[in-house]
C-alpha cells in the first residue's frame, strides 16, 4: 500500500468520523428541542411533577427524627475504624497473593 492509499483510507476514515459527529449532535438538539417544548403544563409537565415531588421530599425530611452528634460521632468512629481494619486485612491479603505468585514463578 503506498502513501497515496494510506491517506485516501484515512480520509475515508475521519470522514466518517465527522459525519458520526455530526449526526450525533444533531440528534442531540433534536432531544434538546423535544424536551423544552412547552406545553401547557410547563414541558411536559415536568416542571409541575418536580416541584410536587420537591415539596413531598421537604414534607418527608421535617418527619425524619435525626440522630444527635453524640450518636453520630460513634457511628463515624466505628466506620472509620471498620473500614481500616477491612483495609488492613485486603493488603494483607494482596501481599500474602504477591509472595505466593513470586514463590510460584
């Protein structure tokens, strides 16, 4: 293959890439286009479902009975403190699995 060759096949090559670009842009205002169409119920009713659904939430988080610092900072000692010891025990075993290969080769 000479160098004439190459650069045709690579033209063909970026080529398509462009046009797969391109057409992938234009799908995405074609979705951009369809999702701000407004109707009357603000787009596609979206607006009014997400302040209904802002407003369940807030309604929901004022029933929420949160637990007090005391609590909350031992539940945060004991992650911290599981979560190095999990840690601890992985290395351990990925140092013990490295010695065990090195030994096997």
């Amino acid at each position: 293959m000479n160098v004439q060759e190459l650069l045709q096949n690579a033209g063909v090559r970026i080529g398509a890439w462009v046009i797969g670009v391109l057409l992938a842009f234009n799908l995405l205002l074609i979705l951009i286009n369809v999702i701000f169409r407004k109707n009357k119920d603000g787009i596609f009713g979206i607006q009014n479902a997400a302040k209904e659904y802002a407003k369940s939430v807030l309604g929901e988080l004022k029933l929420v009975e949160w637990l007090g610092r005391k609590d909350t900072v031992r539940y945060t000692v004991i992650v911290v403190v599981a979560s190095i010891i999990l840690g601890g025990f992985i290395a351990l075993l990925d140092y013990l699995f490295f010695k065990l290969r090195a030994f096997i080769i």
